[in-house]
C-alpha cells in the first residue's frame, strides 16, 4: 500500500505530469479565448499587423520615400488605393511600411518597460519597508504627469528621433508595471511554498526572482497587451508634434501631421494613417480584453 501511494505521488509530481498539466491549462484557456468574438477579432487584427509588416514588399505597390511631385495630392484611385500626399508619395505604401515602424516601437518599449515595472514591482512588494515606501513614491510621481506631457519633456531634452522617443516612451510607461507586480507580490508572498522556500535559506532576491516574477507574468502579459495601445497612441502623438520618428521614415502620426493643413481639402492624406492607428489600438485592446478574462481569474 505504501509503495502503492509513493508510486502515485512520483506520477502525479512527475515533471511529465505537470507538462501534460500546464498543457492543458493552455488547452483550457485557448477554448475559452476562442469563445470570445471581440477578442478573436482583436487576434486577428493584430496578426494581420505582424503579417503586413513581415511582407510589406510584397504588399506595397510602390516605393514609400519615391516622390512624384507632379502627382502630387491625387485623390485614392486605382492607381494609388489612399491617394498620395504633398509630395506625390502612394499613401497606401507608407501605411504598409509603416505597421514596420510601429511593431519596433512597441517591441522595444515592452522589451525595456517589462523588465524594469516588474522587478521593481516584486521588488517592493517582497522586501516592504523603507524599500516599498522610496520605490512606490517614485512611482507616484511618474504616475502624476500625463504620459504624453512627460514623454514629451524627456524627448525635448534627449533630442527627436526614433530611438530617442523609444526611450522617453519607455521611462514613461514602466509605473502601470511596478504596480501590478507589486499587487500579485503581496499576494504571493504570504504563501505557505514561499515560507517553505524561505526556511531552506534562500536569499530575499532569489526568492523574488525564481518564485516570485515567475508568478507574476500572467498578470503582466495582460498588462502589457492593453498598454500596446497607449505605446501607440503616444508614439503617434511624438510623430504629429514631430518629435518621434523623422521625415521621410513613414511614421503614422508623422503622416497625419503632413496632413493636416489639407485636411479639409484633401481628406485622404491624414485620415487613412488616421484609420491605421484606431484600428491597431483597437485590436490591441480587445485582444487584452480577452487575454485578460482568460488569464486572470480575478
């Protein structure tokens, strides 16, 4: 009988068990996230962005910097499907190439903010005391500026262009991160495998980051889905005052700008790049909407 029952706890302990058992959890939530329509939708938008942007060659019928100033500000046709704009350039072929510009702004801001919200989060959510009271006021204060204002005032300083506006988007937007991972930390940390790590002597910080991140990715992936689009939105925002990506790289928010003046005239020019925006954050936001009702059961 003994032996019996250890035999049972080996399997169902065994690391093929809990594969088999994480895979299907995965299978689970995958039915459930099919269920949803919003949040198909939502994946397939932003599929359909991955794709565009990985075969924009293929897709965009001309050049995107090639001007032909004496087709310039041609209404969409068949020729050129959104028109062109002050310098003759197929609008169509800049908001392809475009989705491009967009995928490495929001890749490299989630590949700097992530890291940083999150062990600062379970960091101060751990630890507590005077480390939970400087590293929350911190967070306070780049909480109490509008994200655009305060984007704006670090790219003012570091000069525009893309790379510059990646990093003022990114020292803006790791707040929203730190506080989610510091409220699943005092969750987690009052749990009896965390105390049973802590009697067998770990240290503080491996405990924070083998046991503790860990547990807090779920939480932070949504996060990091619905915050896609404001990264966006903000770095539209730098690209219309100018600030973000520079002529003639075809940035969206820099195209509504270039459109502006004719935007009674010529509407074409800056409303599809418009569209393109409001459709990507769209689909960002529904696919978070579902990622969220799937993965946090909260």
């Amino acid at each position: 009988m003994a032996v019996t029952s250890r035999t049972a706890w080996l399997t169902t302990d065994s690391p093929t068990s809990r594969r088999q058992a994480r895979l299907g959890q995965l299978y689970r939530q995958w039915l459930a996230f099919r269920r949803n329509r919003l949040a198909l939708a939502g994946l397939g938008i932003v599929v359909a962005l991955l794709l565009i942007a990985a075969f924009a060659p293929l897709l965009a019928p001309q050049d995107p910097l090639a001007q032909n100033l004496p087709g310039r500000l041609q209404p969409p046709s068949w020729q050129h499907l959104f028109g062109t704009d002050s310098l003759g350039r197929d609008i169509y072929s800049r908001i392809v190439y475009g989705t491009r510009v967009t995928l490495v702004i929001v890749i490299l801001v989630v590949i700097l903010v992530g890291p940083i919200g999150l062990l600062i989060g379970a960091a101060s959510g751990y630890l507590g005391g005077w480390v939970d009271r400087l590293l929350m006021r911190i967070t306070d204060v780049f909480l109490a500026f509008p994200r655009l204002v305060l984007a704006l005032a670090f790219v003012a300083a570091l000069g525009p262009g893309l790379e510059n506006a990646v990093i003022a988007i990114a020292i803006t937007a790791w707040p929203p991160y730190a506080r989610v991972a510091r409220a699943e930390t005092l969750i987690i940390r009052s749990q009896d495998y965390i105390a049973a790590v802590r009697l067998q002597g770990a240290s503080q910080w491996r405990i924070v980051w083998k046991h503790v991140v860990p547990m807090c990715l779920p939480s932070l992936i949504v996060r990091t889905t619905l915050d896609m689009a404001g990264i966006i939105l903000t770095a539209a925002g730098l690209g219309f005052l100018g600030l973000g990506a520079q002529p003639p790289i075809p940035e969206w928010g820099a195209m509504i700008s270039a459109g502006r003046e004719q935007i009674f005239d010529q509407w074409w020019v800056a409303t599809f790049p418009g569209l393109a925006i409001c459709i990507v954050a769209l689909g960002f936001n529904l696919l978070g909407d579902g990622l969220r009702d799937v993965m946090d059961q909260r």
